[in-house]
C-alpha cells in the first residue's frame, strides 16, 4: 500500500497525515518549554480524566467525556498529542493567566495514577494542584459534586492515584452514573454504555461538569489556593489527633467534628452542585 500525498507510513505501516505528524512535534516541542518553565502555585493546574483508554463510551469512563469538552471548551480539541512519558494523551489551554494541562491516561483505570503522578511530576504540580474527574456510582446520572481530598470511597482509579501522588488532596469532580438495584449488576453497569435515553442527557451534563471545574478554577487566586492549602493541612492534623485521641481512649476534637474545620466543610460543600 502507498502512501498518499501529505501522509507517511507511521508505525510500520499506520498513515497519518504529515501536517499532523509536524503539528505534534511542534506541540511536544511547545509542551517542553512549558515543563521547563516554572509557575507560582495557583497558576497551573491539572485536570485528569479518568477511565479506561479502550472504552470511551462507556460509563466508567465519563472522566474522560469530560475533558473531551473541557478541551472544546478552551479551543484544544484538535491538540491532544500522545506522550510516552506519561502514557497519556496531553492538551495545554490557557484560562485566563493560568495554564490547565489536560489529561486522558492511556493505562487501565486501576493504573491511572501511574500517568497521573508521572505528569503532576513532569509539570511541577503538587496534589492539591491535580482535579480527577472520574464516575460516582452513589449519585444518580445527572448529579455532580466536587470534593476537596479525602479518600477513594472505593474508586479504583482514585485509589491509584491517592497511592502514586501519595496524597489524598487532589480536588475531584465526581460524575454521577447511579447504582444499580441488584448488587452483582453493577460491574456491567459501570462497564457498559450509556443507554439511549442517558445519552439525550449527556451534553447538557458534560456542559454542567466544564462549567463546575473551570469556575472552581478561576475563582481559586493564588491568595485562595494558599488557604486551601492551609485547610487541608489543618484537615490532615485533625484525623491525626483524632486518631491519637481514640487510641488514648479520650474523647477530643477531630476531622469529623465540623467546628474543627470550618473553612475546609463550607468549601466542600461550597463545590456540590445538582444537575436538574
């Protein structure tokens, strides 16, 4: 088989046009200064859509639905770009004077903190500076919340990346996909499409779920990130002395007494937002 005019032989034989193949390279190459670059905490963030790289459609991976509008969005669609570092398709978009990296692992999803921790690192950000949207089996489809750190709640793909970033501070937009009535049908459910009447709600929901991260984003100044910093810290001391507390046998103030941590609850709650 020849190639055509404008397309090489990529990968023994895989064609791809020679304009995109030179506008890749020079996307890698404008994706190196940016990692060499360095930025003030609060100006660069990542956002990570979580999934399997096989099953696009399907409703583990709406994370990955998500960031396909995010890119539209911020006028990236077309410059998503396959990096073997990170085992990862990247996106750069600018909001405002802040950069977002977006980015889809190309690994399994109990595997995509591997591409996360490995991009957070390449990029410079710390946990608290990485979004993970991913799929929320206890909300209904249509329902959208986002939570500032804590812990998987039995989410696969979280838990890799709570267990690569060694952290559990990263913000994540949890999309709602609802719980199936029978226990032993849930692994199709999460596996499985969207039905034709959940795919009529799918743009207005993907819509909803840009709209949350990136006003999230542009509202956190670097002023406002330090803060959140500082909340997460004073989190993490609460759970600790609560655990000090009940191994003493003594009954003190911890992370679940919401006056311990005012600032870090209202914020919480501050990120939830139901889909009509």
């Amino acid at each position: 088989m020849t190639s055509g005019p404008g397309v090489r032989a990529v990968n023994g034989g895989s064609m791809r046009p020679h304009g995109l193949l030179l506008s890749g390279q020079r996307l890698n190459r404008a994706m190196s200064r940016c990692v060499l670059e360095p930025r003030p905490p609060g100006k660069r963030w990542m956002v990570a859509g979580l999934g399997n790289p096989g099953l696009p459609g399907t409703r583990h991976s709406v994370g990955m639905a998500v960031l396909g509008q995010l890119a539209r969005r911020l006028g990236v669609a077309e410059s998503w770009t396959r990096d073997r570092h990170c085992v990862a398709d990247l996106a750069l978009a600018l909001l405002g004077d802040a950069q977002l990296v977006l980015l889809r692992p190309r690994r399994l999803m109990n595997a995509n903190g591997r591409s996360v921790a490995r991009a957070a690192e390449l990029f410079g950000l710390t946990a608290e500076e990485v979004y993970l949207v991913h799929d929320e089996l206890d909300k209904p489809l249509g329902k959208l919340a986002l939570k500032l750190g804590g812990s998987a709640r039995g989410h696969n793909g979280v838990r890799s990346c709570i267990s690569c970033l060694n952290s559990n501070a990263m913000p994540r937009l949890r999309v709602g996909i609802g719980r199936p009535t029978h226990a032993e049908a849930v692994q199709a459910h999460v596996l499985g499409s969207f039905s034709p009447a959940e795919q009529e709600l799918l743009p207005l929901l993907l819509d909803r779920a840009a709209d949350l991260i990136l006003d999230h984003i542009r509202r956190l100044s670097p002023e406002t990130f330090q803060s959140l910093r500082e909340g997460i810290h004073l989190l993490r001391k609460g759970q600790n002395q609560q655990r000090t507390d009940f191994l003493g046998g003594s009954q003190g103030r911890g992370a679940s007494d919401p006056e311990a941590v005012p600032s870090l609850q209202a914020a919480s709650i501050l990120g939830s937002l139901p889909f009509p």
